[in-house]
C-alpha cells in the first residue's frame, strides 16, 4: 500500500527503513523523505512505523 503520494512511499520502504535502524518519525523521514512534503501521510506512516517496530522487537525476543 502506498502511504506518501508526494514521495512514492510504501509499506515495504518503511519495513525496510525500520530493518536498516529507523525508529522513529524523525529516522523515516531522513530515511525515506515521508511526511516531509504535504504531511497528510503523517499519522498512516507512523502507524506502519509502530507496526514494523513491534514486528522487529517481537523477532528479536
């Protein structure tokens, strides 16, 4: 699913960007460029954020 238009940046982008060490909002940004243009991706993006956290924490215990 795409989640920033402006950027052209989907779910797997933000996995992605999560497996290379981003953990917050600030990190995908830098990482990826989402929500950094019209912002209205912003709660989506941190949803898929959390999302992929928790998916990497629960691997990793």
């Amino acid at each position: 699913m795409i989640v920033c238009i402006c950027h052209g940046i989907n779910e797997k982008a933000i996995h992605q960007a999560v497996a290379d060490g981003a953990c917050t909002m600030s990190d995908l940004a830098c990482m990826t460029g989402v929500a950094t243009c019209c912002g209205k991706c912003a709660d989506c993006a941190c949803n898929v954020l959390n999302e992929a956290l928790g998916e990497t924490y629960a691997q990793a215990a």
